[in-house]
C-alpha cells in the first residue's frame, strides 16, 4: 500500500474497526456452537471437554469479548475527543488574525555574526 512490496498484505492497524468486529462475532458464535456441541452428551458418548473446563472456556470467551468492546469504545471516544482537539486548533488560526506576509518572508540570517560561530569556528578563517 505504501511503497511497500507486492506481497504485502493489509496490516491490523490499517483495517476498519467493523471488519475486526466482525471476524470476532464470528469466533465468538463459532465457539459457542462449539461449546454447546461438547456438551451434549447422547447414549454412550463422552464430553471432549469436562463441565468445568466448558465453563473456563465460556468465561475466557466472555472476558474476551468485553476487553474487545472496550478498548473499541475507548478508541473512538479518544479519538473523537481528539479530533475535537484539533478541530479547536484549526478554528483558532483564523481567529488570531497571523500576518501571513511577515511569517512567509525570507529570513536571512548571518551565521558569521553569531558569537557561537565566530569562536568555534575562528581557526576556519
């Protein structure tokens, strides 16, 4: 994408917030289909997992997706609360009333004039 090889694919950082979601609903159901199928018990059969280990599974699936949502949550409210803050600094450009012929002239400054310059760089002369 930028500059990058051709291989290269789409890294987290660059993918919509709505398709991570998505993908995690989709793990989330997924595992709780799962974990209804290992624990239906029919005549003869035995549990892949024990009832406590089903329930470890459940409870490390929900705390799961609750640090998702908030961390998305937290996300977009610093985010917004971000944009907010630049939004405030670009509306108070105008306001300051900047003279833009002083601040876009040419400075030209005379580095020899410097009395830095002038004592490390004597013997140069």
């Amino acid at each position: 994408m930028s500059g990058g090889g051709e291989g290269e694919g789409t890294t987290l950082e660059f993918t919509p917030t709505w398709v991570v979601d998505t993908v995690y609903t989709v793990v989330v159901a997924f595992s709780l289909a799962v974990a209804r199928l290992l624990y239906y018990t029919g005549n003869n059969k035995v549990p892949l997992l024990s009832l406590e280990a089903l329930h470890h599974l459940l409870i490390f699936i929900f705390v799961s997706t609750i640090v998702h949502v908030t961390f998305s949550v937290l996300t977009i409210v610093f985010g917004g609360a971000k944009i907010r803050q630049w939004k405030r600094w670009e509306d108070s450009i105008p306001k300051d009333n900047y003279d833009t012929q002083h601040v876009l002239k040419n400075k030209v400054t005379n580095v020899h004039q410097h009395e830095f310059i002038r004592i490390r760089f004597s013997s140069l002369v």
